[in-house]
C-alpha cells in the first residue's frame, strides 16, 4: 500500500455553531486563495441562500487549500442534528477530522454523535477548543468533558490520543499550548500534516465513491467524491455501478479538483484526493464509478433513518393558483421525487389519494427547509402537521425518542418542567452552574417535541436554547392530548379591516395586517381559550349618524405575530394546513366551512358513543 504525502483529506465536525465554517473562513483566507482586493466575507462556504439567512450550514461542502506544498482536502459539515444525513453522507471522504468543541457550551449532543460516526469510519480526530477568546470561556472543564466523550466513544486505544488546539476561528488564530499568544492558523495547519494520515492509494483500475451531486446547465450532472483506486482523466471509459445493480458505461468529459471555492480542470486525478466529474448523467449518490476492466462497487453509505413525516399536497384553498408557477400534481411529485437525488436522508411515498404525498425526514427544519426552497422556486401547495413517525418491531408498536438538551435560566425550570411533563419528557438530568444557568436533560418521544419549540420560546422569553437529537425507538408512551388554544378563524373571504381584526383581538391574539386577503376558514389568529372561533374579520364599522365620544377614535390594534414558516408548521393541529406559495404562507383548517366542522365534530361524537 501506498500514501499520497502531498494530500491530506479532512472533515470539520461538531455541534451546530460550534465555529466550523468560521473555521473554514480563516483557512480559506490564510492560505490566500482569494485575489487581495477580493470581498469575501464570513462563512464564506454557506453559499446557499438558506444558509446565509438563517446562519446555519446545511449542506456539506468541499473546499482545499494548499499549505507547504500539500492540498488539504475540506468537508465542511452541516452541526444542527436534522441535518445529520449530510454529515453520514460525506465522512468516508475523509482520513481525519477536526471535532470542533465550543469553550463555554462544551460537547454538546451532536458532538458525541459526531464523533461517535468518525470513530466507527477509523478517522484520526484533532480536537479544537473553539471561541476561546470569549468571556466566561470554561477551557479546562470543556476538555476534561471531551476527554470522557472519547473514553465512552473510542473504539480503539490509538483513538484515545488525539491531539489539542485550542482556536479562535473568527479571529482566525490556533495555538497549541494554552496561554500562548495565538497570531494565525498555521499551528493547526502544521497538526493536520503531521496527525492526519496520508492517504492511502490502490494501485489499479480507477474506483470512486460518489458522495455528492452538483448541477451546472452546460455540463450536467457533475459527480463529487474520492478517487480510491487508480487515475481518472478526461475521455476515460467508465461504468457507473448502481445501488440496483445497474451497469452503465459512460465516458468521463472533464475531471476536477478543488481549490478555494474554484473548480480546477486538471488532466488527471490519482486516488486519494476528491474530484469532480462530468460525463456520467445517471449517477446517484452512493454508485461507484469504475473503470470498466475492474468494476468493483464500494460499500454503499448508511443513512439514518427519518423520524418525522408530513403529507405535501396540491394547494386546495380557495386562492389555489394565484401566486405559484409550479402548482399541479404532476409538478410536485416530480419535485419531490427530484430531491430524493441529494437529500439522502429524505423519502417520499405516494398515498391512496394521488394529490398527496408523504415525505418523511429527520426532523422538522428538515422538512421546513425543503419547503422553504421549493416555496423560493415558484411551486404552491400544502403541508400538515408533522408527526413522528412509529413502526412496529417484533409485534410492537414503537416509537422515536429524543435528547431534548435545555440550556436555561433558573426562574423558568417551573414552567419548562410543567410543558415538558405534559409531553412525556422525563428529565434525566440537570446541572446548574452555581449561578442561574442550567442545563435540563431530557428524554421524549419525538412527537412530544412536535409543536413544542414556539411554546418553549414564548414561555421562557427567548433568553433559553434547546438541543436536539435522535437516541432510538422505545415502545410507544401512548398518546398526547393537544394542549394549544383553539384558533380564530375566518368566517367569509374578503379584506381584513382593522375594525374587524380589533374585535379579533378581543377574543386572542392575530397573525394577519389589515388588507390582508383571507378566506373562509384560514386560520387568523390564536383564541385564548380551548375552542375554535369563527370571526369575520372582513367587517367594516357599521356607518351610524350619530357620533359617540369614545368610538371615533382611532382602533389601535396590537401588532399581529407574524409566524415563521417554521412556527407555522410548529403550530398547527391534525385539522388544520399550512398553505405554502412562493408570496405568502397561510394557516387554515382543513375544513374551511364552519358547518363542514361541525358536522365532523359531531360525526366524531357519534363514532366514540
Ligand atoms: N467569539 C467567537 N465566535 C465565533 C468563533 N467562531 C465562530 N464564532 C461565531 O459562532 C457562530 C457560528 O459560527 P459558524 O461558523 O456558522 O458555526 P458552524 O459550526 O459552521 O455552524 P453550523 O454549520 O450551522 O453547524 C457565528 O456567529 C460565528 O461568528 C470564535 O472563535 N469566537
Ligand atoms: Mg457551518
């Protein structure tokens, strides 16, 4: 066996916003990839329109630099636990990891899961204490805790000896001891050249594992992964080696490797490094190309399993069509089907009625991101509320539970512990730092979680984080009465008036502006007791002649609360659907007419007698 001294190939891993793509930045803009006059910015590799708005990465991406002469090899990978498909998808690439630990959060769950998946692909880890220039940054304690995360985790001894830097991304400084003065990012450069192996190279027949699909319009699909065995070049025969078993020949067009965020077109490619190819316009995630004299397919990539799933469905409200470009059934199938190409860990079925499918994910941002991007290409439709998703295991119903970590203030443990209990969590464990910071543990079922995030937020001010992550199935806890207020409802279509939205008011608080167009049955606002209410929120002032001291004056109505696309699909119930087009996201009842829901309340009633 051979190794390639001039190439090191690394993923970054950690929990979310533990600093990996600030990481990232200050390799990017150390080993001077850009022109000097060029503006980059921050989080440079979160490219995506999603990401830059909402701070989080989401994909995992491949970056390189070149220090003294070796090409490091980069795989920036998505923190937040719902992306954790993207993480499971790219790690093989890799022959080293740096598991970046925030210095005052301290490994976090999806640290451990993180570190758990490098450890099972036999990756060296290098670990960086991240955000040490922070106040109240706790270095020493945060390193004892990521020690007893490797005795849990290791599975072999030389595991046990990883290496420590200790950074500060956004200034763009690492140091190896602490207390030195940090001016750069040469001291982790220098550790991934001497602590991260080589890669090893198989003489042979050219062999690559796809890890990930890129679209340009001129070259088609482009093919990204790394080269195991053998050189690839230009015009090279191939054959693509499918997870049904299919064998395709093809000819590579054009190969290409990284370097900054610039593809470079090269002549060649040797195993070891990871390049992008064009040529091969059927391939998929997971298929292995290979030279047609040896062709040999890699094991597969294991992606866990989606916990939640939600239908999507042709729009059904009465403004059906007005705003989308994309709005028939044949549009969204093919859409969704699409997806199922890069986003590993999503699935999608067809159901009895041929309007609706359901689409299963890791977790909720999961399935609100996919929403939010289709939403932004111009399609319209419908979604219900998630639900976790349950399975029988040997004649047994069981379901997803998760870690649900709360970091919080002490004054809303009252409060947090009455709504958690409510939802079957059970609280397994709980520190407090001494002073007014504690972090809650718990476990519960993941349907339990659904909904949960508006009212943690409400109720603890949003001065608390939460955290969380997948542990496994246990039998199921039996069911959660929905504990949320009942909805106001709009009783006709028409413009919302303040007069009518102020008499809203009088009963809960609003989600709409005046002006805004409604319909019957969309949902407006939130009652401040148990039942839905229908308002008709449409009507004007009655015009009198007589004028009356007090009613002239002007209604001020309170601000309403503008739900998120997020908070929407976190607020509704079993009877009710978010409306999703790419100008706006309404909330209503599956039934839009009050007398088609009372008529379904009172057939349930006679079902249960
Ligand atoms: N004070 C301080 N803040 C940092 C440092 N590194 C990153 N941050 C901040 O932490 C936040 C998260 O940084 P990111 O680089 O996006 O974190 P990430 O790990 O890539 O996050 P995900 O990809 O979403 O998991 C940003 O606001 C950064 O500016 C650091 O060394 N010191
Ligand atoms: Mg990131």
């Amino acid at each position: 066996m051979n190794y390639r001294s001039d190439i090191r190939n690394i993923a970054i891993i950690a929990h979310v916003d533990h600093g990996k793509t600030t990481l990232v930045d200050a390799m990017l803009k150390q080993s001077k990839v850009f022109r000097n006059n060029q503006m980059v910015g921050e989080l440079i590799m979160d490219q995506n329109a999603l990401e830059r708005e909402k701070g989080i990465t989401i994909m995992a991406k491949n970056t390189a630099v070149v220090y003294q002469g070796v090409k490091i090899n980069i795989i920036d990978t998505p923190g937040h636990a719902d992306f954790s498909g993207e993480v499971e998808r790219v790690v093989s690439m890799a022959d080293g990891c740096l598991l970046l630990v925030d210095s005052i959060e301290g490994p976090m769950p999806q640290t451990k899961f993180v570190l758990r998946l490098a450890m099972e692909m036999g990756l060296k880890p290098i670990v960086v204490i991240n955000k040490v220039d922070r106040r109240n940054s706790r270095i020493a304690e945060v390193l004892k805790l990521t020690e007893d995360l490797f005795l849990e985790l290791a599975i072999s001894a030389d595991q046990l000896d990883f290496p420590v830097l200790y950074a500060s991304a956004r200034e763009g400084t690492t140091v190896a001891e602490l207390g030195m003065q940090g001016k750069d990012i040469a001291p982790l450069f220098e550790c991934i050249l001497e602590k991260v192996p080589p890669p090893k190279i198989e003489s042979g027949p050219f062999q690559m594992l796809v890890s990930n699909l890129a679209y340009d319009s001129h070259k088609g699909k482009i093919a990204i992964g790394r080269i195991w065995r053998g050189k690839v070049a230009p015009h090279q025969p191939v054959v693509n080696l499918g997870t049904d078993g299919s064998v395709i020949h093809y000819e590579i067009s054009e190969v290409f490797t990284y370097l900054g965020l610039k593809h470079l077109k090269v002549e060649e490619a040797e195993a070891g490094d990871i390049v992008a190819v064009t040529g091969i316009d059927k391939v998929n995630i997971g298929d292995t190309i290979a030279s047609p004299e040896q062709p040999e397919a890699l094991p597969r990539i294991e992606i866990g399993e989606p916990t939640v799933e939600m239908t999507f469905g042709v729009n059904t409200s009465p403004f059906a069509g007005r705003e989308g470009h994309f709005c028939t059934t044949r549009q969204l199938r093919a859409r969704l089907y699409r997806e199922l190409e890069t986003n590993l860990s999503l699935k999608v079925q067809d159901t009895d009625s041929p309007d609706t499918f359901l689409v299963k994910g890791r977790g909720e941002l999961h399935l609100a991101i996919l929403i939010e991007t289709m939403r932004r290409e111009g399609y319209e439709f419908e979604v219900s509320k998630p639900e976790a998703i349950t399975k029988i295991v040997d004649g047994n119903l069981v379901e997803p539970v998760e870690v649900l970590t709360i970091d919080t203030k002490e004054e809303y443990l009252g409060v947090l512990t009455e709504m958690l209990n409510k939802r079957q969590a059970q609280l397994t464990d709980m520190r407090n730092d001494g002073h007014d910071d504690v972090r809650l543990v718990f476990h519960v079922p993941t349907k339990g979680l659904i909904g949960f995030r508006n009212t943690f937020s409400t109720a603890t001010r949003g001065a608390s984080i939460m955290n969380t992550i997948f542990l496994g199935y246990e039998p199921y806890h039996g069911d959660i009465i929905s504990t949320r207020n009942g909805a106001l409802v709009a009783s006709e279509q028409g413009i919302a008036v303040t007069y009518g939205l102020n008499n809203a008011q009088g009963r809960g608080c609003t989600f709409i502006e005046p002006s805004t167009l409604v319909y019957e049955g969309m949902v407006i606002g939130l009652n401040s007791g148990p039942k839905d209410i229908a308002i008709n929120v449409c009507k004007e002032k009655k015009k009198t002649n007589v004028r009356s001291s007090t009613s002239d004056i002007a209604i001020k109505l309170a601000p309403p609360v503008q739900l998120s696309l997020e908070q929407a699909i976190d607020f509704i119930n079993d009877d009710e659907l978010v409306e999703v087009t790419p100008g706006n996201i309404r909330l209503r009842k599956r039934l839009l007419t009050q007398a088609q829901r009372l008529r379904n309340i009172s057939s349930a009633r006679r079902s249960v007698k």
